[in-house]
C-alpha cells in the first residue's frame, strides 16, 4: 500500500508542476483523442503554426467494460468458470507538450490495466516537423513534406494499430476486441515521413528490444520499418487511402510484434484454463503466432469511405521462426470491417468485422480462428463513447490435447470511453 501511495503522491506533484503551464486543448501536428480524432491515422502535416511558447496538453481515457461471454471446448483441458460481471476499469494519461516551433513530445503512462495494477510508462515520442529551432528557415522547402520521430514509441506498422484499442484509448476503435494477431509493439528508433499530395512514405529504423537492456549485446539487430501508400479526399463525399506496410528483423533476441501489448485483450479470461489469473492470463482470445527470430511481416490495408459508409480492411502475412525451428513458417491474417456512420455528426455507428487466421504452428499444426463482431455505438459527446458487441470466436485445427480443441467463446460486451 504505500507504494502506490508514493505513485499516487509523485503523480500528483508532478501534475501540479505541469499545469503550471498554459493548457491548450489543439496542438498543432496532433491527432485528437476524442471523436475528432476518428479515421485520422498519422498525426495531420500542417506547415502553419500556432506556437506561442511551450504548452502542456494533459489529457487521459477511462474505459469499462461489461462482459458476458461464454466459452467451450472439446473437455481435454478444462476452462476456467467465467460469468456475467464488470472488468477492471483501465485507465491513460497522456502528456503532449509543444516545444517549439513544429515540435512536439507525447508521453503515454498506463494508470490501470488488466495487465498490471500499478502504473507504468507505456512509451513516448520526439515529433519534429519544422527545424526553425537549428536555424530560422532551416530546410523549410523539405520540412514542408517531412516529418521525423525519435523515441521508444509504438512501431508504425500497418494502419490496423490506428483503429486498435489501447489501454483505456478506445474512442477509435469502432469495435470492442482488436485484431486476432494483433500487431503491436513499442521499440526504440527513429521514422522519417515524406507527404506531398496525398502520397506518403515512411522508413524507419529501431533495435528491435520491447525490453531495453544493455546486455546481450550480440543477440539482437536492427529492425526495418517501412510503408507506402494514398491518402485523398477525392471528392465532397468520397475519400480514398491504401497503404501497404513492412516490418522486418534479422536478428533479435524476442520479437514481439504480436505479443508485446502489455495492457491485455479486451475478452477477459476467455479460452484459459482453471489456474487462469487476469494479471498474467492477459492476452486471451488473441494469436501469437510464436515467431521469436528473424520474422518479416507485410500488412496491407485499404480504407475507404463515401459520406456514412467506410470498409477498413487488412491483409497480412508474417514469416519467420522460433530460435529452436530449422525452418521459417507462415501465418496469414484477413479482416474485413464495415462500419456505417449515421445521425447528427454522424454521432452513432453500425459496425460489422469478419477476421481469420490461418498459421502453421510450430508443432506442425494447420490451425485456423475465425472471428466474427457485430456491433454499435454512440457518441454522447465528442468525448464520451458507449459501444456494444456481439462476438463468435472459433477455433479448429489444433492438437486434441489443446485447451483451444473444437474451441470457442461467444457473447456480448458493453464498453462505455471516456477520453480527453
């Protein structure tokens, strides 16, 4: 107890240091986190400035879910006994601060997740869209069309993890659950972006490490980042973006490209056996295809949406092995979300996502998980989100020895955001 009484404390304190600045609500180069911030992807590129001096943004997200699922399988291994009942109210706080001129740093801590009970860094950013703090006018015809970030931050990989939940952020994301193969990591590195006329580029590069460590050093290499891709409101009605993105290491100790979300799935303790706890049974409903070393993932996600109507899908195929396989295998993800935008402000939403995996296992397996979502919300402020779903989860093709044999979970879930 009086350790999260000092947490509690230190916050606090630092909280007060902090809005001892002048509070601004829009930065410039920022993507909002409440409904303004729905469908936008990379932070917007906007050359005009409105930087008067160093300002602080405190914001935050408060999420909670209702759960009542119920799951099943063939009887080898037996499941844990799950009912009707709230889960743990998660919990952000963002800090974004202009510094200069173009330049930007955001800091995200997780206050509650089901992952840990205390709070902890989650990562954070360095965003440099203008140098006018080297020099006045400083490669200004360039930096008209870049962007550069630096930090130990949330890999740009693909554009599923725009529309993802995370933590407590869940006002983007029209669904409760996110993706079966959920593709998500934070790493420390760098990505240079090139926008000019709704074409975008990104390379970047990072050291592979979820886990920052100085030892071992000859265990892990540089990991390669990459994406491609249109961006366009064509028409009053009509917008149009296509991306195809690339993630690739050679050498690492753990990749964890689709294991490293530390806050947890949103289906708790789905598909977990009797000795299950919340804390460390995190991930469940969700596919780590347990590809630890030399992995390469493509993703490829077109988005469209003509006035209501939006379909936001993804392709993606990662490659690669554990440290003790001879040879690389394959895992392929497919989903499809169709969403419809109506009412004032297009305030309330009809959502529905079909999303498969198809993976060879390291035992040698074909397996299979199909996921299908039915869902609604509304939006009650731009700040505050109700949302509901219906989710089918089926899996088939594993070992008659699995928990996960003639498996599945099926229910519905209310989830209320809060998010500033």
């Amino acid at each position: 107890m009086r350790k999260y009484v000092k947490h509690g404390l230190m916050v606090t304190a630092f909280l007060a240091g902090v809005l001892g600045y002048s509070q601004s609500r829009q930065l410039d180069n920022f993507r909002s986190p409440d409904k303004n911030g729905v469908n936008v992807f990379e932070a917007p590129k906007d050359t005009a400035s409105t930087f008067d001096g160093v300002k602080v943004r405190v914001g935050g997200s408060s999420t909670l879910q209702f759960q009542a699922v119920d799951h099943e399988n063939s009887g080898a291994v037996e499941l844990i006994e799950i009912g009707d009942n709230f889960n743990l109210a998660t919990a952000n706080l963002d800090l974004d601060v202009a510094l200069a001129k173009g330049v930007r740093m955001h800091l995200r801590t997780y206050l509650s997740s089901r992952h840990h009970p205390e709070p902890y860094v989650k990562g954070g950013y360095f965003q440099v869209d203008n140098l006018d703090f080297i020099s006045p006018g400083f490669l200004e015809e360039a930096m008209k069309y870049l962007t550069i970030k630096v930090g130990h931050m949330e890999n740009n990989y693909g554009d599923a993890h725009f529309r993802r939940t995370d933590n407590a952020q869940a006002m983007h994301n029209p669904f409760v659950g996110n993706l079966i193969m959920d593709a998500f990591t934070t790493e420390v590195g760098g990505e240079v972006y090139y926008r000019n006329n709704g074409f975008i580029g990104m390379f970047g590069l990072s050291n592979g490490k979820l886990n920052q460590a100085v030892n071992n050093p000859g265990t892990t290499g540089a990991s390669i980042l990459a994406k491609l891709g249109y961006d366009k409101q064509l028409s009053d009605d009509f917008r149009l973006r296509v991306t195809g993105s690339l993630y690739s290491t050679g050498k690492s100790g753990r990749v964890y490209l689709y294991s490293a979300d530390r806050s947890g799935s949103r289906y708790y303790l789905v598909m977990e056996n009797t000795e299950a706890s919340t804390s460390s049974n995190f991930r469940s409903g969700r596919y780590d295809p347990g590809m630890t070393n030399e992995i390469t993932s493509f993703m490829f996600n077109p988005f469209l949406k003509y006035k209501g109507l939006e379909f936001f899908g993804t392709f993606e195929q990662a490659k690669g092995k554990a440290d003790a396989e001879a040879d690389s295998r394959k895992a392929t993800q497919l989903a499809g979300e169709l969403v419809y935008r109506f009412g004032n402000n297009e305030n309330f939403y009809l959502a529905t996502r079909y999303n498969t995996v198809d993976a060879e296992t390291a035992a040698g397996e074909d397996v299979t998980i199909d996921r299908f979502q039915l869902g609604g919300g509304v939006f009650l402020t731009k700040n505050i989100l109700t949302k509901i779903e219906y989710v089918n989860q089926q899996y088939d093709g594993f070992d008659p020895t699995s928990i996960f044999n003639e498996g599945q979970f099926k229910g519905l879930l209310l989830e209320a955001v809060i998010s500033f």
